[in-house]
C-alpha cells in the first residue's frame, strides 16, 4: 500500500525533508495563486483524479479507465449531463501518485449531450498509464486540480474534485490542510474509495479528504465494482443531487455494489428548481 524510497547517507533524511517541506509550500502558493479571468460558462468543472500510486497495478488501472469510459457511456450520466442544458460541463483527468507526480492525461473537454460524453469515454479509454507508480499523495493531487481550475478557461458555477483511489496519504503534510484549502474556495471533494487493501478507508475519506458542499464518499469491496459505483457517483456530481431522483439509476448500485456514506437524502432534491 505505503510505497517509500530508501535514502542513504547521514544528510539524505535532513535534505528529503527540506525538499517536502519546499515543494508543499510551492504546492500552497500555486493552489491560492489568483483565479484567472472569467472563461467559457459551463454548468460543472470536474476534476476526475485517479489513484496510479505503486498499490494500483497495471489491471487496477485499467478497471479504473474502463469503468470511468463505460459511465460516460451510460444513459443515465450522459441524460444528468443534458439536463445541464447549453452550458454542459467540462471535464479533465488527472492521474495521480507522488505528491510531485501528476499528470493531466485528458485535456479539458465541454461536454455538452450523448455525443460528447462519448468521444471523452473513447479518450479515456485509450489513455495510457501516465505515471508507473509511487507513493499516495493526495494532498498533491488536490493542489493540482486546484490549480487546473484557475487556468483551464472555463467559469463554472460548480466546481468538483473527485478522488478515487485504494490507500491513504503516506506524505507527512496532511491531506486535511490542501482539503481545507480548497473547501474554503467552494470547491467540493468527493471519494470513490476502493476497499481491496484497506478495508475501513472511507474513514480515513470522511475525517480528511472530502469536503465542501454536498460532499459524500462512495465504497467498493474491489476494482471490479469501480464500473458501476462511477455510473453512480458522476449522476450525483452532475446533477448536484438535486434532479438525481428524476435520472435512471443503474439498478442495485446504491446497496449492492456502493454505499451512500455522507449525505444520503441529498439525491433526492430538485435541482432544476434551484435554476
């Protein structure tokens, strides 16, 4: 699960230390750098970061793009996703590990109705692996999604992290201060926590990642349920847990493959009402 690097040397402990301790200030002032102007209005910004630390094998990656591919492809976001009408969202992925190693592997896209979300599933189903592995840093994945925010030209009435992945934080700096950080912004962070390798991580989820409003963390027992929890989990981020309730659901994924952990009557209050 933890994955660290070995130094050696009577200086190598002190000298990884001031490395963290620079980048982690580095990652604050680039996540409270200035907004950008006002961009392109779009209903959501959503920020899918995935887990590509050293505990998710080649397999588990793949589990995890098909299934985020495969929820695009579903009736019920793409009908979620229409429901946001002319502006549409837009969306980017950004494979995490370390807390210096992310990568945006798909750009920022509008997706705006069926035909949209399902060239993005095309994209993100042909993504490689970006980053072959490394530590869990979730703090830095966090920072650079709040970055992406300020500079990706959109201007989004909603903006959205959406975390998933299978270990807590082995960094020292605590997850709970770039969370704290970007909930102060009005930004939400939700979870997707799989539960192969630690089995109480959504505890760990609630106390220090997610946040903001409306925020919930979804749990599956394996990579293999990652499909459908998706499915599940971007219906409710889409449609702001307002107009969930007039959307199609896939069926049996609340109990029998994701659990509601936060927030469990948010997704039944009208959205378009609050328009």
């Amino acid at each position: 699960m933890t994955w660290c690097c070995c130094c050696s040397g009577f200086r190598a402990p002190a000298l990884r230390a001031a490395s963290v301790a620079v980048t982690v200030l580095a990652g604050a002032v680039l996540a409270d750098a200035a907004p950008a102007p006002a961009g392109v209005p779009v209903d959501l910004e959503l920020v899918l970061a995935v887990d590509v630390s050293s505990s998710v094998d080649d397999g588990e990656f793949e589990l995890q793009m098909q299934g985020i591919a495969a929820a695009f492809r579903h009736s019920g976001v793409q009908a979620a996703i229409h429901a946001t009408g002319d502006r549409g969202i837009a969306v980017a992925l950004v494979q995490w590990s370390e807390f210096v190693h992310q990568r945006k592997t798909i750009d920022w896209t509008v997706v705006r109705g069926a035909a949209d979300a399902a060239a993005l599933a095309d994209d993100i189903a042909t993504a490689g692996r970006a980053i072959p592995g490394g530590g869990t840093a979730i703090y830095g994945a966090i920072n650079f999604a709040l970055h992406e925010f300020d500079t990706n030209g959109y201007d989004g009435r909603r903006q959205v992290i959406d975390v998933s992945g299978d270990g807590r934080s082995d960094l020292l700096v605590p997850t709970m201060a770039a969370r704290d950080r970007a909930v102060d912004r009005g930004v939400t962070i939700n979870g997707l926590v799989i539960l192969n390798d630690e089995p109480h991580l959504d505890r760990y989820y609630r106390a220090n990642v997610i946040g903001g409003a409306e925020a919930f963390v979804l749990t599956v027992a394996t990579f293999e349920a990652f499909a459908v929890a998706m499915v599940t989990k971007l219906i409710r981020e889409i449609a702001y847990a307002p107009a969930v309730s007039s959307l199609p659901v896939p069926r049996n994924s609340l109990r029998d493959s994701a659990h509601w952990l936060e927030y469990p009557d948010a997704a039944v209050r009208a959205r378009r009402s609050s328009r």
